[in-house]
C-alpha cells in the first residue's frame, strides 16, 4: 500500500528535518514545497521589486501562495500515480480545512483511500521561546518579519491547524519536536508513518 504522509507545521518547528530523518527509512518521493516554488517565486517577486524572501506579503498571498503548492501538489499527483511513496512538506493551513482537496489529489492520480495511506504529522514545539530561537538560529531572510513582528506572529497562528480531511483519527500524529530526535522518538514516528 503506498504512502502519502504530510508533514505540517508552522515555520521553526522542524518539519523539514522530521521528514528528512524518516525519509532516510522509508523510500519517497519527497517534496518540499519551498525547494520546488522558492526559486521561482523569489525571481518573481524581485521582477516586481519586492524582497525575493516576503512570503508574508499581501502580494505573495494573492498571486504567488496557490502556485507554489498548487505545483508541489501536481509533482504528487504524478509520483502517486507511478506508484511512489509521497512526502509532503508544507504548513498546508488552507488544504488541511478543505475536505475535498485530498479527494482531488487521490482522483488525479487516479487512487482512491484504499490504495493509498494518508496520514499526517503535525510537528508542534511546546516552547514558543524554543520556536522563535530555532528560526533567528537558521538566518534566513524569509524569517524577518516574523521576527520583527513576534508578538502578532505569535497570536495569529495556529500551532495546531483544523484538519478537515476523510481520514481516520489514527492517521493524524501531533509530534512535539523539541529536544532531540532521539532514535526511541524517531522509532515511534517511523512505527506510526509504516503501520
């Protein structure tokens, strides 16, 4: 049975490097959504003289968001289609609420629920402090106006999102990542992602 597992969250909980370490058991396909669209929407937004790393602007908001996921979305479709595993890397905030958006997926590539496993791995941080380190600790430009910008930052996101897809209570993870990936924590995820 093939694998389509998610993994959210917001930015400087650790999806990306979750995923990473269970990929390195678990054959994929493995999409991050910022390394398929972040090229593309950073020249982008330069040829509109804008800072290539805003991605909390109305502008990407409007005219750039849907194409980056809408993207890594079709690169899944294919890759379910051939019969591959699929990893998913994004906060997925407004696919999460749209029960028929997993439907779709599952239709263009021509799978249904009993072909495919969904399941989802919301990575989480219990420390808000411990968050906002790891984003000024990876120094990225993208990250600047959440810095700047912390307090509003922190009350306007959801740090566990709705998930209003057709899939079973069992198939949802909510992962606290802080500390250490430990081996005995990365066994509990590989058990959930292969189960």
């Amino acid at each position: 049975m093939q694998q389509l597992v998610f993994f959210v969250g917001v930015a400087g909980t650790g999806k990306s490097t979750v995923a990473e370490r269970i990929a390195a058991h678990v054959p994929c396909a493995f999409l991050d959504r910022d390394t398929v669209g972040g090229r593309f929407v950073e020249h982008y937004l330069e040829q509109q003289g804008l800072a290539k790393d805003d991605r909390d602007s109305d502008f990407y908001k409007e005219n750039l968001r849907d194409l980056e996921y809408d993207t890594t979305k079709d690169i899944c479709i294919e890759n379910l289609r051939m019969g591959q595993n699929v990893f998913m890397i994004s906060p997925f905030t407004a696919e999460l609420k749209d029960q028929a958006w997993l439907d779709q997926v599952l239709a263009a590539a021509n799978k249904t629920y009993e072909e495919v496993k969904v399941k989802v791995i919301v990575v989480t941080l219990s420390d808000i402090e411990q968050q906002r380190k790891r984003i000024e600790n990876r120094g990225t430009v993208r990250d600047r106006w959440k810095l700047e910008n912390w307090d509003s930052y922190e009350t306007r996101v959801n740090f566990i999102p709705t998930i209003n897809w057709n899939i079973p209570d069992g198939h949802i993870y909510i992962y606290d990542n802080s500390g250490e990936l430990t081996k005995d924590k990365l066994a509990q995820l590989l058990e959930f992602v292969q189960s």
